[in-house]
C-alpha cells in the first residue's frame, strides 16, 4: 500500500492505538446475530437503541423538541425513530441507552479546522473531539510548518490522514474531511498555496484535487474575481464546495460562491471610506458602517451564503466573555489533563494566542472592542434575516480543537443568534455547506447514526452544549457517563477531570 510509506510516522504508533482498541468495551456492532432467528417472525436484533429523550433532529428551520420513544441504531445508521406514545414496539437491541430527560442531537460538525495532530496517531483530535460531541471535521488548509519544515507534499500528507481517520474498522473518533491545498492566483504568495492563473490551469489542479479525493476547495484572498468565477464554475462542474478567504463579500457573491470566511470580507464591502487592501485583521472591523449591512445581508440571505465568523480565532483573545476561558485551556495542559500531551511546542502556540493583546494600549483594546461590537451586530442582522452562520472554528495551530466549538458557539449566543439557529449552524447547516447532508447533519432514518445525547436543552440555553452524557459515532458509543475507555490516556484516569 503506497500511502503506508507516507504515513511511517503514524502506522509506527500503531500498537498504543490496537492496544487502546482493544480495551475499550461492548462495541455493539459486533454483537453476531441470535443463532436460527426467523427473519419474518423475528425482527432483526438492533445494534444499539436510545430509549426515552427528548428529539432535536434540527430538521427544522424552529426549535421542534419531539419526546421519543426510542432511536434504533443498525449498522451504524439511524433504522428509526419510534414517536413516543407510540405503539410500535421497541426492538430487542444488543446494547441500550436510556436517554432519560436528557435531549438527542446530531453529533457536532467543525467545519473550518487546521488539521495539525499533534502526535503522530491524532489521538488528541480523537479524544478532544470525541469528548467535546464532535463527529466531523473539515480541513481547510493542510499541514502549514509541519509540511514546510518536512518536505511533505500537503495535499499527500492530509489524504493519508484523512484515510487513517475514516477507514477505521471499528469507529474511534470523528471523520475528517478535507480541501487540499488552496488555490491563490498566478501572483499568490502562500507558501502552500496552488498559484494558477488561467482556467486551464485551474481545472487540471481541481481534476488532481478530485483524484486525491478531496471534499472540497479552498481559495485565497489574492484570488482575483475572475479567476475565482472560474473556480466557482470548474469546482460546480465536479460536484466540489468552495470555501475560503476573500477581499470583498459582494465581489464574491458575484463570482458564485456561498462561503464567506472571517468578517474581513464584510468589513471591506461596507466600510466606511476606501477599504484598501490590507482588511484582513480584526482591528479594521471598526471601520464597518453599519447603514450599508442591511443592502449586504439581503444579498447574502438571496444567495443562500454561509457566513463563518471565526469568532473565537479572530476575537477570542481580548473577547470579554472568553476571559476565564485561558485559564481552562492551561489548566487541560497539566497531568491528567485533556491535551495535557500536546507536544511542549504546540503548547507554547495557544498560550502565546490567549495573550496576544496583553500589551495593548488602551485606544488599541478600544478600536478592536469597538470592532467586535459591529461584528456582533451584523451577525444578529444576518441570522434576523434568515442567513446561516456556521459554528467553525478555525481551529488548530494555536486554538484546541474540541472545546472551541463550544466557545465558538457561547461568543455566537453573545452576538444574540438564537441557541436553536447555532445548533443548525454547528450541525445541519455545515453538513449542506460540505454537500454532507444526505448521511450527516439531522437524525433521520436512513442518516448515519452520529449522535450527542445532552443533559439539558441546548435550544434554551447554548451553554448546555457542553452538558454532554453520550457520544455515538456510526452507531458506536464513543463517550457515556461510565465508560471513559475510548477517551485515551491520560484522561481516562477520571471521567469528571473536565
Ligand atoms: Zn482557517
């Protein structure tokens, strides 16, 4: 197998990995089927069903909390959804759960990561996304230093881990999903950036992109409006989502696309004077005149656009309502910790994020508050208005995967979006923004059965996100309340550590 060479690093880990495989318990897939059963008689055994609980499927654009009888789980798919009150029996199953009052969602979908394992196997991504209800990632931009510093060719190196993460037999941590390398045009200057200046060029790089077997693609700033109508034409013909950075939101509607990253594009199409060139940092955002953003949202909205704010990467650093939350990510670094073996480096990078305004002046701190309170009131106008904000979170080369998601969406709950509109923004919405949502995204007959199971209502109150009781990937339990075995060492030492 070729890509066994490429990934050396890894498959060398592979024993820690069998060994923490084969110590977690009771997978239920495994269960053989009852010896001489009668198919027409007997209905098949289940895999694993989920009794009681509250439903948000998040199939609806409102809140629609259904009490349920029970989900049943075959084959790592949703095989049903019994009402409850029904009269439907539940089916004999190899495994249970009882939901309790406890409320039943899709399993939480990152979209925007910087996929950077951290060790070799990924088992920190493993781990933190299992323990944070994250079922899926997607990768925006692969490998950055480490493909730099190696030598790795990055679109290689993210395909061999994404096939590591997915094609597991038995499931042990969210599915990865990725873009490949971005595409800048022929003057970019990323150092992992496809610079391509005609359409030729551009189709032959996505044909690679396709082969590779990517989900995805991803565009620069310095991408010029008709280069970037093309990708938009080329990345349709061949059934790709295109996600990314631009210089302005309206020339990017204009070119086709439905993915707007951070707020700098915002920013730059209704900014008060000449925006320039250089709106790519927070500290433009105060210059956003806010007359302008109705005009902007309703074009948005038509568009069908997925707006992805970034808040946590862009504002979370100097954000009033994160400031005990560096605290939480030093104390997940000691013994015991969540992330506590990140390497000693990769530590360095969040701790020196969470201070970068330390030495701010006051008028610095002002401007970029100021900023952020106009980004908050232009996100409340787009989710008002019916647009999509996506709960991603850039995560990745000095913000935690896992507990970001989390953070993301308690800074989107500041900006006064409705819990229930970011929990479509962290589940339903990203699954239709990766073209995804015909296996993730809702629970629905048929879906695959990536599950979080909460302890109390997300849709009244978004800091019950973090009130997680179960995990479920493809229809395998991957966090419950007594069974700490697939969240590897070190945190298995206690289950209640964070
Ligand atoms: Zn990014």
């Amino acid at each position: 197998m070729k890509k066994s060479r490429r990934l050396a690093p890894v498959f060398s880990l592979l024993g820690v990995f069998a060994l923490f495989v084969a110590c977690a318990t009771g997978d239920p897939s495994r269960q053989p089927a009852p010896a001489g059963a009668a198919p027409a008689a007997t209905p098949a055994l289940a895999d694993l069903v989920i009794t009681g609980g509250v439903l948000l499927d998040m199939v609806a654009d409102d809140p629609d909390p259904r009490p349920v009888k029970a989900v049943v789980i075959r084959d790592g798919r949703i095989d049903g959804i019994i009402a409850a009150g029904s009269a439907t029996p539940v089916p004999q199953s190899a495994s249970t759960i009882d939901a309790g009052a406890g409320y039943i969602l899709p399993g939480f979908f990152d979209a925007h990561v910087h996929f950077r394992p951290w060790l070799p196997d990924a088992s920190i991504w493993k781990r933190a996304s299992n323990y944070y209800g994250i079922t899926t990632l997607f990768d925006t931009g692969p490998c950055g230093e480490h493909c730099t510093e190696t030598g790795q060719e990055a679109n290689e190196w993210i395909e061999a881990y994404k096939e590591f993460m997915n094609t597991s037999a038995v499931p042990d941590g969210p599915t990865l999903y990725m873009t490949g390398r971005r595409i800048q045009g022929p003057d970019g200057t990323h150092p992992l950036g496809e610079s391509l200046g005609n359409r030729d060029a551009i189709a032959n790089y996505l044909d690679s992109l396709v082969a590779l077997g990517v989900d995805g693609v991803k565009v620069e700033s310095v991408l010029a409006a008709d280069l970037r109508a093309v990708v938009m034409e080329e990345a349709n013909a061949r059934g790709l989502p295109v996600v990314g950075h631009s210089r302005d939101a309206r020339e990017s509607i204009d070119a086709g696309m439905k993915f707007i990253e951070h707020m700098w594009p915002v920013t730059s199409s209704i900014a008060a004077g000449d925006p320039g060139d250089k709106f790519n940092s927070p500290q433009h955002d105060h210059l956003m005149d806010l007359d302008k953003a109705p005009e902007l949202v309703r074009s948005m909205v038509d568009n069908g656009v997925y707006l992805n704010p970034t808040m946590v990467g862009r504002y979370g650093y100097f954000a009033d309502s994160l400031r005990d939350q560096a605290a939480v990510d030093f104390q997940s670094f000691e013994f015991g910790g969540l992330y506590s073996d990140m390497p000693e480096r990769d530590k360095d990078g969040v701790r020196a994020w969470w201070v970068r305004a330390a030495d701010w002046d006051a008028k610095r701190l002002a401007l970029h508050e100021q900023g952020l309170s106009k980004v908050e009131t232009f996100l409340k106008l787009f989710s008002e208005a019916g647009g999509k904000v996506l709960v991603a979170t850039d995560s990745g080369e000095d913000k935690l995967v896992g507990i970001g998601l989390h953070r993301e969406m308690k800074m989107l709950a500041d900006a006064g979006i409705t819990p229930y509109r970011i929990l479509l923004g962290a589940t339903r919405w990203p699954a239709e923004m990766t073209y995804k949502d015909e296996s993730i995204g809702t629970i629905e007959a048929g879906k695959q059965a990536d599950i979080v199971i909460l302890g109390s209502n997300p849709a009244a109150d978004i800091g019950n996100s973090q009130d997680i009781r179960y995990v479920i990937k493809r229809g395998r339990v991957l966090r419950s309340p007594d069974d700490c075995s697939v969240i590897t060492p070190p945190v298995s030492l206690s289950c209640e550590a964070y």
